[in-house]
C-alpha cells in the first residue's frame, strides 16, 4: 500500500530527499480528490480515514505546500460537483471557466 511504501522508503516522500519527485506527482492528482467523494455522495462511509493512514495523510499535507501543487490546488468542493455532474451523465468540464455573458 502506499502507508507502507511511504513507511518502507523512511522519508516524507516516494522520492529519496526533501522535497516530492516525479513518483509524487504522478500520484498526487488522484489523491487530490480523495476528500471530494465523501462530499459527492454524501456518505460517511466515503471519508479518507486519515487517521489510519498517518504517512499519507502527513505525505498529502507536504504536498500541499509545494508551489506546483499549491498553485494549482482545487478545492474538494469543486471536485465533488464534478463527481456529481458526472452522475447526471452530463459531466461538467467548465467548472472553472466564468459563465458566458449573455
């Protein structure tokens, strides 16, 4: 799991040193959302237990704070009305551009 490999590899992130590499960022978008589906679904069942991930859970707050990721951050909200608008079978892709005038 990656608890384990985090755990394994001794340091804060998959790469060896102190800051992420290009293993961290591959990973990164998918953890990115892993708050959105407990919003999305509005279950409890759905909630990232961070507590029993404590490596990780530490591993995604390091993350946040590198200017590549931070720059870029969304939102969990955001992503959950992705998730949501996906569910309709009309999934919106323009969540971040400004309405059309009219």
């Amino acid at each position: 799991s990656f608890e384990l490999e985090l755990i394994a590899r001794g340091g804060d992130f998959y790469r060896d040193g102190d800051s992420p590499g290009w293993l961290d960022f591959m990973i990164w978008p998918w953890l990115e959302r892993v708050d959105a589906f407990e919003l999305a679904f509005n279950e409890p069942g759905c909630r990232f237990p961070r507590e029993q991930f404590p490596q990780m859970s530490q591993w995604m707050d390091k993350m946040k704070q590198n200017h590549s990721v931070s720059d870029y951050l969304l939102p969990a909200e955001t992503h959950a009305e992705f998730i949501r608008s996906i569910q309709t079978g009309n999934p919106n892709y323009n969540l971040l551009s400004p309405p059309p005038s009219i």
